[in-house]
C-alpha cells in the first residue's frame, strides 16, 4: 500500500544492523532553502510511497536532508579503491550517506541514499556538497539508461539546496537521493582485505551473497560463487553499456557494483561518431577508461575482486582440512579460471546484443551445433560476429553516429534504404556491407522485413542522451533556473525506442566540432 505520509517509509536497516566497522553514523547538514527539481514518479510508486505526498510540502525538506524520514539511520559506507589504477585503501561516502533500505513492490531489496548532503568522516578534503548540474545530470542518465534496458542506479528526486557550493565559481548546491539494488562495490572488499580484517571481510562477503546471490547463501565455495555471479553480471551489463555507445568515465574499482547495476555517473557519455577510443573525461588523460578499453577494465576489477576474497577461500579450506599453501595454490588457480572465463562470457553477451540490433535470429546459423553462443565465441568469431564486426569497422572509418547509423539499418530492414545512405561518405563499402547483410538476414525463416524491422527498433534506440542537448538542458537550469529544457529532454530518453516527431531534435547528433570538443567533467 502507498504510504500518505512522509512518516511512513518501512525502512529496514541491514547495512547498518549487520556491518559493524563499515560504516560511520553521520546527519546530513542542514540547508537553507530546499526546492525540489525532480522526484522520479513512476521509481516512487515502484518503492510503495505516494507521489504526491513527496511533492507535496515537505518533499523539499525530505529530499534535501533537512527532515529525516523516520527508521531513516544515515550512515556513511567506507570502502577502498583502485583509482586510475593505483590503490586508495580508505576513500569511502565523502559525500553520500545510507539512509537506510526500503523493500519494493516487487519484493526487490533498495537501499535509498543521499548525494550531496555534506561531509561524512570519509570526506578527506571535499566539501561533501555537489552542484545542481551533477546532480540533474546523474537523475537524466540514470533515467536514460534505465528506459534502455541497462541496470542502473536510479534518482528518486534531485533537491535544491539554496546554498552555494565552491567549485572554479560558486554553483548551486543540490542533493540527489540514489535507489540502488545495494551499495557494495569491489571497494568495499577491498577495504576489508587490506587491513587484514578476515571476519570483517566474511560478514561482508556473507552479507553479498545473501543480498544478491541467496541461493548460494551457506554453501561450500560460495566465495568463488559470489566473484564468478559478479563476473556475469558485469559481464552482461559491459556488454550492454558497448552496445548503447556508453562511456563510464571513471571505472574504478570502488566505482563497480557487486549488483551489476551502473554507478556513479560522473563523467559518463554516449558516443556519438563510433570511434573505439573515445574518451571525454577531462581526467582520463591516458584514455584509461575509453570505451574500447571497458571489457578489459572490468575483467582488470574482477581480478581486484578475487584477490579480495581470496582469503577468505583459502580460510575456508584450511578449515576443512586442507593444506594451506597447496589450498591457496589451487584456488589461485580456480579464480584465476574464473577470471579467464569473463572476456568469453562478456562476448557471448556482446554478440546476442549485436545479433538483436542486426536484427538477426539470436543463433548464428553457422556456428557448431549446441552453442550457446559460449566460449568458443573469443577464438572463431563466426560469421554473425564478423558481420557485426565489419558494420563497426565502416561506422569507424566513415565516422557514423553510432545511435543513427544502427537505427537506420532498422529503416533499411523495412525497405528504405536512403536514410541509412544520408550518413555515409563511401556508399559502395556500405552496399557491400548491406548486401552481406540481406544474404545473412534471407537465412532467417518466417521473418517479414516488417517483423525484423519492429524487431530492430526495440533494440536500437532513436534517442539517447546526447551531450549537447544534456548540457543545454543543464545549463538552463543552473544558469536560467529552468526546468523546462531539463524535462523535456527527460521525456525524450524516458522512450528511447519511440520515434514521436515532437522529439525529433533530440535524435540529431551535435556538430561534430561540439563533439571533438566535448569533455566530461567528474560529478564534484
Ligand atoms: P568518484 O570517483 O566521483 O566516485 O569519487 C571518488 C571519491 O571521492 C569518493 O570516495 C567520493 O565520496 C569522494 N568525493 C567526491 N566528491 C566529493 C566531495 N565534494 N566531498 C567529499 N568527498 C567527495
Ligand atoms: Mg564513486
């Protein structure tokens, strides 16, 4: 049942309950002049709270950590972390806090945090504040990527704050409240590992497996359970963030989600023009996290992951028995395996991606029989991949917006093959390309080009956010204070595979000289 009052948040604190040492009590600070800038509706009702009590009075204050709901126990969540490849091993929420967890409506376990709401003991320097521009950006993405498909953290409001935050000038301050499936990164094991603290890491790691992977819960090997469950999660959520021409920005370890869900939106961007090196963050000066480079990055935290909890698997079998140097050496050597296996794992899903965009039947007609698009999938491409492959290469070379160029073979399926043409220089590469397409697409029985083409366009978005019209809508609202520009282009990610004709804007790539100028900036 909703709840109609803003007392009325049945909040369950297992986090704070059960993970002693974690965590650190902490309120958020007090602001002068809180007025709401978004409240996710449809994320409200999926919670069981009641839309318009929260943006009724009271919302503001709610949203910008002036009233606490009650149940609500702030805690900042420490953790370490891999940052651009070298270790933090205490970073921790500087500016987040843990109000506590709700259990949705369909029994799914959220935690509900602040962003923004001033500094916690893990705050080292900063300030604890963010600007409204982060913050509606962070809310735009998530939401973005959500009607995508791709798991995600997600804003249930963003609230002004009525005070300055001091960044090159001063901006306004906002807090954004995050919904995430949990907050345990690849840094929170790596924060209990580094100092050496065993039963810390395992009630951690229990705790994990319980929230995420309950079948394993008690069971011998869980531990190798719970990497291998996070290494397929992440698996499939790369694959999905290279087939949406999505750029994290800053994958570092205690930016990666034991979930599978995405995190931490800072300088995240979609490419427009396909180009494998892309990279827009402004701090990501070596292209350490450009999209071609993400697959890897994410097997590299694993690898973090594993060492991790490697302890706690070689304590396990000592327990049991076991010698404890031939122990470590063999479950060295079973994580090891696991790790091994994610590049296949995170091709197979790449390739299903890639088969549904093409609008192709989800088996490759000539791959050997019994696959399941499995592990043979990193040593023989097969025909389908090679095809995929060949379309990216022409993307490359002739510069086409990735989104459009996808979009339009959807078109192409249907007939009408001009608007595909539109984005091409060299049109007998294309041809040639199309025609290998057809061949391919002809194999696929009981399929009308109509059915493939309705087909394509719910696996290939119209509309993703594109960072011009993200940053008009942004600038109008913390320079103009309006919302407008904001929340249409939030209708327009909100249906990504619609073609509406009163959103056609948002579909048109920047100039390309906006785009080569384009530089993302980390969400402080
Ligand atoms: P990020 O890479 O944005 O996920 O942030 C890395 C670390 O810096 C995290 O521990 C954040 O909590 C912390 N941090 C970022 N911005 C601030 C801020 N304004 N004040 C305090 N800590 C911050
Ligand atoms: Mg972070």
């Amino acid at each position: 049942m909703p709840s109609t009052s803003l007392a009325a948040w049945p909040f369950d604190n297992t986090y704070a309950r059960e993970l002693a040492g974690l965590h650190a009590p902490c309120q958020p600070s007090r602001v002068p002049a809180p007025r709401l800038l978004f409240l996710n509706l449809p994320l409200a009702t999926e919670l069981g709270l009641d839309p318009a009590t929260l943006a009724g009075p009271g919302g503001a204050d709610l949203f910008a950590g002036n009233v606490l709901p009650p149940g609500a126990e702030p805690i900042a969540q420490v953790y370490a972390g891999h940052q651009f490849g070298g270790f933090s091993p205490q970073l921790g929420d500087g500016r987040a806090l843990l109000l506590g967890e709700l259990v949705d409506r369909a029994g799914r376990r959220r935690d509900i945090a602040f962003k923004g709401s001033g500094r916690t003991p893990f705050s080292r320097g900063g300030d604890g504040k963010a600007a409204v521009g982060p913050m509606l950006r962070e809310a735009l993405i998530g939401e973005a990527m959500h009607a995508l498909g791709i798991p995600t953290t997600r804003a249930l409001a963003v609230a002004a704050t009525g005070e300055p935050v001091y960044r090159e000038r001063p901006l306004p301050g906002a807090v954004l409240t995050r919904v995430a499936a949990s907050h345990l990164r690849v840094g929170t094991f790596q924060f209990a590992a580094a100092r050496g603290d065993g039963a810390r890491l395992r009630l951690l790691a229990d705790y994990a497996i319980a929230r995420h992977d309950s079948d394993l819960v008690g069971t011998p090997g869980r531990y190798m359970g719970l990497l291998a469950r996070v290494a397929q999660r992440q698996a499939a959520l790369v694959a999905q963030w290279m087939n949406a021409g999505f750029i994290h920005g800053v994958m570092n370890t205690d930016n990666m989600t034991v979930s599978g869900e995405t995190i931490d939106y800072g300088p995240c961007a979609f490419m427009e023009a396909f180009d494998p090196q892309a990279v827009f963050s402004s701090i990501d000066r070596q292209g350490r996290y450009a999209y071609g480079n993400q697959p890897g990055i994410a097997r590299w935290n694993l690898a973090r992951l594993a060492e991790a909890l490697l302890p706690l698997m070689v304590e396990d079998e000592v327990a049991a028995g076991g010698d404890e140097d031939a122990a470590a050496e063999g479950l060295v050597a079973q994580a090891t395996a696991v790790i091994d296996a994610f590049p296949a794992q995170y091709e197979a899903h790449l390739r299903q991606g890639q088969r549904a965009k093409l609008g192709l039947a989800l088996t490759d007609p000539d791959a050997g029989a019994g696959t399941d698009g499995g592990t043979e999938a990193a040593t023989d491409p097969g025909p389908d991949a090679s095809l995929a492959d060949d379309w990216l290469a022409l993307l490359h070379a002739q510069r086409v917006d990735f989104t459009l160029g996808w979009r339009r073979l959807a078109d192409a399926a249907a007939g009408d093959e001009a608007p595909l043409r539109a984005l091409f220089t060299d049109l007998p590469a294309l041809q040639g390309w199309l025609a290998r397409w057809q061949a391919r697409c002809s194999l696929d029985s009981g399929d009308t080009p109509g059915e493939r083409a309705r087909r394509m366009r719910r696996a290939n978005p119209w509309i993703i956010p594109r960072n011009h019209q993200v940053e008009l809508a942004l600038e109008a609202a913390m320079e103009e204070g309006d919302l407008g520009p904001f929340d249409r282009l939030l209708a327009a990610v909100r249906a990504p595979f619609e073609e509406r004709p009163a959103f056609a804007a948002y579909a048109e790539p920047a100039p390309a000289a906006v785009t080569a100028a384009y530089r993302t900036f980390c969400g402080t």
